[in-house]
C-alpha cells in the first residue's frame, strides 16, 4: 500500500516509515501541514497517519482536505492529546482511528489493516494480471481457465491477492489464514504455497507469489 505519514517529529516519523517499509508499504512522508497538503494534492493514498500538532497548524485541516477530495480514504490521527473531546471531534470530521502516542509499531500496523480492510479490501472480485478470484462462487481463474482449489489453497490465495503488492510474514498468513492461536512450528505456509504455484504458475514464467528472501512471501501487484 501507498502510506502518506504526516508527523513533525523526525524520532517518531523514523520508527514509523522504517516499520511500515520493513512490511513492504511505499511511505511518503509530510512534517508540515502544507507538505501534506501538496502531498495530497498530487497522489492518491491508501492510507494516511496524521499527526495533529504541527509546526504550520492543525492536523485537522489536513484530514478536512482528504476528506473533500475523497470520503472513503483511511486516515488515522496519530496524537499525544488523548482526551475524549478530542478523539469525538476527529471521528466527527471523519477520521476512522485515533490512536494515542506513545504506541506499539505492533498496535499501529493492527489498526492499518482494520482501517483499510473496507473498500478494495472487500472486493468481491480479486483480480492480478490474468489471475481472477471470484471470492463468493469461489472459482479462481488464470487466463480464463479455470483452477481448482481446496478451501484452503483458496483462502491463502484470496489473502494474498487481498494484499496484493504487500509483502506478508509467515506468521500474518498464519494469522488470517489458519487463525490466531494456531499452533505451528512447521513450514505449512510453505507447503500450501508450493501447492498453488504448482497450481498457478507457467513454466519458464515467474512465479505468481514472489518469495522474499528473510520477509515472507507477495503477489505481484
Ligand atoms: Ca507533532
């Protein structure tokens, strides 16, 4: 995903693009409000983290300006102003988070995904170069023929392709794919992806789930 973080403070803005770059996001970031503004103006983001004291004014125009140009975007305000009065009055102008610093990089990445599992994320269709997914007759195609799958081939592919262009640990496909708390020591993620590359994949071509050395494994975007 494209992250716009809009945050003042170069401490706090390191720990954040240094995480959200080791998930495999693309992070522009903005230490003032008109950064963010022309920032805005030019790019389209999946998601923007907005801290709301900066040094030219609030954060809150920021999030209003989003807010004209596109009312589904995910924005979550990143603050050390905790009370309630203020967390009620962003949620009112259309934040969809607030989180209070000092956080967890743990914490943030978990509101990201809730954050930005609406809109394309609940695509019914999934759709990768000429690999199709219909995700509620659960035919997968590539190149119109059609592919069988086992439910759960199926739902590591859909998790994937949801998150098409992310790099995604094997403990996250654990997580979305098998459940949390599910007990393994053993390579299942990379058995079930040696099934759908076999599946998937033409010889001579590369693969359609990368693998990334020391991270995880991606679909291509
Ligand atoms: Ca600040």
């Amino acid at each position: 995903m494209r992250v716009l973080l809009v945050e003042d403070e170069d401490r706090i803005a390191s720990f954040i693009t240094k995480g959200l770059r080791a998930e495999g996001h693309a992070v522009d970031t903005a230490k003032t409000v008109a950064e963010a503004h022309a920032l805005i103006g030019n790019q389209q983001y999946d998601v923007v983290l907005l801290d709301l004291r900066l040094p030219d004014g609030h954060g809150v125009s920021v999030l209003r300006a989003i807010r004209a140009r596109d009312p589904e975007s995910p924005v979550i305000v990143l603050s050390a102003l905790g009370s309630t009065d203020d967390k009620v009055s962003l949620l009112d102008e259309g934040a969809d988070d607030y989180l209070v610093k000092p956080f967890e990089f743990a914490e943030l990445s978990a509101r990201i995904r809730a954050a930005t599992r609406h809109g394309q994320r609940s695509a019914r269709v999934l759709e990768v170069g000429d690999l199709r997914l219909d995700t509620k007759t659960r035919v997968a195609t590539r190149g119109g023929v059609s592919i069988e799958l086992p439910s759960r081939e199926f739902a590591l592919l859909e998790y994937l392709m949801r998150h098409a262009g992310q790099v995604l640990t094997r403990q996250q496909i654990i997580d979305a794919v098998w459940g949390f708390g599910f007990e393994s020591a053993s390579n299942v993620v990379d058995v079930y992806v040696g099934y759908l590359r076999r599946k998937l994949d033409r010889p001579g071509e590369a693969s359609v789930i990368e693998t990334v050395r020391g991270a995880g494994y991606r679909v291509r975007a």
